[in-house]
C-alpha cells in the first residue's frame, strides 16, 4: 500500500477497516491454537478430539500425581534460586554500570545482555560442554547455574532502564543530608529502584519456570523440572490432564507477568513528575 | 531556628570573618578545566551569588564546595577549616538542588526528616524541627504527601526545608529558581531574601539569571570560562564593570570600540574606529590603569540623553536617527540608527516624545557615565 502523503488529514471511516480484520487475523492464529488447548482440557473424552461433555477430572488428576507435584517443586526450587542470585547481581550489576566508568565498560554492558539474544539452544549447549570439560557433575544446580545467565540479563536490563530515568543527583543528595555512601545506597538508591527490581525478578521467575531447553540439557539424573515432565510425558501421547496443566502454567505465567507490568508501570508514574 | 549572627550586609562595613575561602581551585575533567584558578571569600552571613553564563564552572564551583567534586589543585576552606579531604556527608553545608532531588518514596515530612534520622535524633526532636521546617516554607498541610503530588514551586519549598532543617554553615543553591515560571521565581526571590534575613545563615548561589543575583545578593562573583571575571556587590558589578565580559554580560549596554588616543589619570580621550572623539574618566578597578591601545566603551541605554540639537563641549554624542521603539512596561527603549552605520539603545526619559521617524537625533553622554574596558574579546 502506497504511504499516504504527510499532510493530508486521516479521516477513517467508522466501520471496519482492513487493519482491523488484519489484526483479528493475526491474534486468531496466535492464540486459537490456546483456546483449543484451553477447550479440550475441560472435554471428558480421554484421548480424542470429539466433545464427550465438561470436566475437570483433568485438573483434580494431575493435582493427585506425585510426579508432577515433584518436578513443579524442582521448578521452583531452580526459578526461586536462579532469581533471587540473580536480583543481587542484577542490581549491583546494574548500579555500577550506570554510576561508574571503567576501562572496558562498553564491552561488559553489550556482554551483558547478550544472553537476550543468543538462542536458548546456543545456551544450553555450550553451559553443558563447559560443565562436561571442567567436569562439574549435572544436578539441580547447575540448571539454577545456567538459568542465572539469562535471568541476570533480565534484571539488569530492566534496573538499568529505571536508573537511566532516575534524577542522578538523588545519591548526591543523600550524601549532602549526611548518609555515609552506603547508607545513601539503601536509603534513597535501592527503595527508587525496588518496582523495577521486583518486576525484573517476576519476568526472570515466569522465563525460569517456562525454560525447557536449558534445563534438559543442564539437569543431572534425578531433577526434572515441570516443562521437562510435561515434554516427556507428550512424547508419548498428547493426554487431556497436561492439557489442564498448561492452562494452569499459563494462566499463573500470565497473573505473573501483568503483576510485573503493573508494579513497574505504577513506579515509572510515580516518578513521571520528579 | 533563627539564628542570632549578627551579619554585614554594608560593602565595607567590619569583616566578621569568611564562612568559605577558595584558594586558587583548578578543577580539570579528562583534560578541560572546568575551574580555572578560583578565588573567592565568603563572608559569614552573607547572599552571595556565583553568577555566569552556561558552561563558565560556576556549578562546578558549587559542587567543589558541596564536595560532589574534589578539585585538582588548590584548597577549600569551611571557617578556616580545609574541606578537601572531608567527604561530602561530614561537611557542615546543605544544598539544594535545581532538579530538587527530592526522595520519590519518601513523604514531604520524611524527605525533611532525612538528615536529622541520620544524626540519630530523637523522635520528639526531629518531629519538632521537621514541623518548624514546614511552618518556614508553609507547607504544613502538605507534610503527608509524596513529592510526586506536588506542584514544581512546592517541590522547591521541600528542597530548601530538606536542607534548611539540618542547620547548615552554609546553604548551598543550585540555579533554586530556574525550573519555576516567571510569576513563581519572583514570588519565591522574596522568600529567600526573607529567608536568608531570618536565619542570618549563608547563602551561595549560583545563577545564570543576572537580574535574580543582582536583586538578591550581597555580593556576587561573575564566572567566564572557569575563573572569576569580577567579584563585588551588585552595584560594583553593574556600575563598575571591570571586564567587557562583566559590562556585556550584566544589564544592558552598548559598546564602542575605540583607541586610546591620550591618557591622563582623570581623563581618557579615545577615538573610535569611525573617527569620532570620546571622553571617558578611567575609574579603578584594581588593575593596571589603561594607557593605551584598543578599548571598547561601554555606556549603559539609561544614561544616555536624547536631544535635537548637538551638546555644548565636554559631553560624548553621537548622531543618528530613531530605528526601533521597545515597549518594556516600565520603559520605553529606542533604537538608534547612527550615521556612522552602528546601532545604539537609548532609554527614552519619561514624557519624552516620541520623535518622527526622519528627525536626526543626538546621543548625548557625560564622561563619567561611560567605562573604558580593555577590548579582549
């Protein structure tokens, strides 16, 4: 479609406009396929796509399975570790980028988030290769070792984002009220970048939850976070009880994440005026 | 809070001594001097503004004494104390800052709080004290909001209470006004002369607005390119401008560029470049007196006489005819068009008629209304 000229006004008529029906389009095929998902994990039939009536035996039976119940704890256990090493670093990783200068800085702010670019499988192969060369034995841990790669990437992103915006004289101005710099630090620096931290921590704990790949590779024998269980189970055949499970993951992810939104989106009003 | 030091607001009155001395303060950023051998004494009690325009270092200057910076070379004193090596939280001063930096999470009452909780005051007193600050800036009813529910005028208020509270040596004011609207920085001025009155503290600002420094300091110190062009009180700086930078830079002025043409310690004779004769009575200004060599006269629009016909001896004129009116309210500007090609301003004196556009006009000035400045720039 020709670009229309600058000055011409834009008059759209009221009706529906091809825009429209474009955008229905698109978020049809994103997420009808869910809705199906969605639709067939209430359906009583055990494994097949006629519609034999509303349940929600699906939800009660997985509830009552000690292996899934198991790998959601592993899951948990990883994305809660993984993130709580990662707010630390994150922040810190955060505050120096933005408030000292040092040889190198360039480099280490672009290495920083390469992990938001690098494929996942790129990830995980090469935190396995490594693991296997220094020869440090597959466990729970290393899993929480690999996903604190991307999961700092998150938070470091996001805290830098909110100090950018931050009035650079605040630490100044505790410092001039009489805070000794690290009193300066957790008194003003820390409570102005808390919203940002927090939502950082909720986005890399929904990534961490969700992360498949990774931790296949880089899980030892015995762990088996919950995408991991859901993956081995569907390998055999598609049953209606991890049809039920993944609305639940997905419906937690999704509270999640608008929870994060919502934290960070009241913190940068709160700031919009000085 | 009011303090009871008797303070000196007269130029030559008794010296009751200097809150903060700088001696020859560099101040070098990845090898450009910001802060070019800066001496200033500031008197104890005294409004003293650092005055210049973008980029001179006088918020530099500001930042060495606040200790935000540590100067290249030279020395800082707070009552005769050296500050160099004292970090920027044990020095007796307080600043406020032009973005204010108030504490977004913190409320009005415990942005204010903030210093004294440090200084483990007791509850009670710091109640108190914080209660005193607002009552100061009159914001007590606004003691329970955050900074974001206020408007930028009282944002400044919580500013100047956040650092008035801890009772400073000195305050420090960082361009306080400049964020605010014209009606608000004129209202606020008062205040801070109030202010300053009241708590007989001393007050450093710095400044870019001339009008604002010469209407509210004791003295000030005109700031260029990282050193300080001239130091005085404000009716020095404007009537006895040592610079061409200080003349051009504080009021409005027209300059003529001239040569010495002879000298004598009461009388200078200079002839500009059009060749026409000027007489100026040489004023000390501490430097070498001038002798000879290329000038540049300064005479401000409001001691300029406007007159039909050409002056008797012993005055300066120039001639011309009448190019632009500028209403200024109180005021009325003119615009001369000289035979000479230049331009000059003339305040026309009240009841003055406005004279018709092809009338030749004269310029007429007395020697001693007029500077010579050396023409360095």
């Amino acid at each position: 479609m020709a670009a229309l000229p600058e000055s011409q006004p834009i008059d759209r008529p009221k009706h529906f406009v091809w825009q429209m029906w474009f955008s229905v389009l698109m978020f049809g095929f994103m997420y009808l396929p869910i809705f199906v998902l969605g639709f067939y994990s209430f359906n009583d039939a055990p494994n097949s796509a006629t519609w034999a009536g509303f349940t929600l035996r699906w939800y009660s039976k997985f509830f009552q399975d000690d292996r899934i119940l198991n790998a959601l704890f592993d899951s948990l256990k990883v994305a809660f570790s993984a993130v709580a090493i990662s707010a630390v670093l994150g922040t810190l990783m955060a505050v120096g980028l933005a408030r000292y200068r040092f040889p190198g800085k360039r480099l280490y702010q672009n290495v920083t988030y390469l992990p938001l670019i690098i494929p996942d499988i790129a990830i995980a192969v090469s935190t396995l290769v490594f693991l296997a060369a220094v020869s440090i034995p597959l466990s729970l841990g290393t899993i929480v070792a690999a996903h604190v790669v991307f999961c700092l990437a998150y938070v470091a992103l996001i805290v830098s984002t909110r100090i950018g915006n931050l009035n650079p004289y605040l630490e100044e101005a505790a410092l001039d009220l009489g805070a000794n710099p690290f009193q300066a630090f957790i008194l003003v620096l820390l409570p102005e970048l808390a919203p940002a931290i927090i939502s950082g921590c909720l986005l890399a704990f929904v990534l961490s939850m969700d992360d498949f790949l990774i931790a296949s590779f880089t899980a030892g024998g015995g762990t088996n976070t919950l995408p991991m269980e859901i993956f081995s189970r569907l390998r055999t055949q598609v049953k209606p009880d991890m049809n039920a499970l993944s609305v639940v993951l997905m419906v937690a992810s999704g509270v999640v994440a608008i929870v994060s939104e919502t934290i960070r989106y009241r913190g940068e009003q709160k700031r919009i005026r000085h | 809070m009011a303090q009871t030091v008797p303070h000196n607001y007269s130029e030559t009155g008794l010296n009751l001594g200097f809150d903060i001395e700088l001696r020859k303060v560099f101040k070098v950023f990845n090898g450009e001097a910001a802060v070019r051998g800066v001496d200033l004494n500031i008197r104890r009690g005294e409004f003293f503004s650092i005055l210049g325009p973008s980029g001179c270092g006088k918020t530099t200057t500001l930042r060495l004494i606040a200790g935000f910076e540590l100067p290249t070379a030279g020395d800082i004193l707070l009552r005769g104390q050296s500050m160099v090596d004292v970090p920027p939280y044990r020095r007796p001063v307080n600043t406020v800052f032009q973005s204010y930096a108030l504490f977004n999470h913190l409320t009005v009452e415990e942005n204010i709080a903030f210093g004294l909780r440090l200084k483990k005051m007791g509850r009670g007193d710091i109640q108190n004290q914080v209660r005193e600050a607002l009552r100061l800036v009159k914001m007590e009813e606004w003691a329970k909001r955050l900074p974001a529910q206020l408007s930028g005028g009282q944002q400044q208020r919580v500013a100047l209470a956040r650092a008035l509270v801890n009772r400073p040596t000195v305050l420090l004011l960082d361009e306080p006004l400049g964020a605010l609207d014209l009606k608000l920085r004129k209202a606020m001025q008062m205040e801070l002369k109030t202010l300053h009155r009241e708590l007989g503290l001393t007050f450093v600002m710095v400044t870019h607005d001339q009008e604002e420094a010469l209407s509210l300091s004791d003295r000030i110190a005109v700031m260029n390119r990282g050193r300080v062009e001239q130091m005085g009180s404000p009716s020095q700086i404007y009537d006895r401008p040592h610079t061409r930078f200080v003349a051009e830079f504080i009021g409005d002025t027209n300059l003529i560029t001239g040569k010495i043409e002879g000298a004598h310690p009461t009388m200078l004779w200079i002839t500009s470049a059009e060749g026409r004769q000027f007489k100026v009575i040489p004023v000390d200004t501490g430097n070498k007196p001038l002798t000879s060599g290329a000038v540049v006269i300064s005479v401000r629009p409001e001691k300029i006489h406007l007159q039909y016909e050409p002056p008797a001896d012993g005055l300066n004129y120039v001639e011309g005819y009448l190019k632009n009116l500028l209403y200024l309210g109180t005021h009325v500007n003119c615009q001369l068009q000289l035979t000479s090609g230049e331009t000059l301003v003339v305040q026309l004196p009240h009841g003055f008629e406005i004279p018709p556009p092809d009338t030749r006009l004269y310029a007429v000035w007395r020697p001693e209304d007029s500077l010579a400045l050396p023409n360095d720039s």
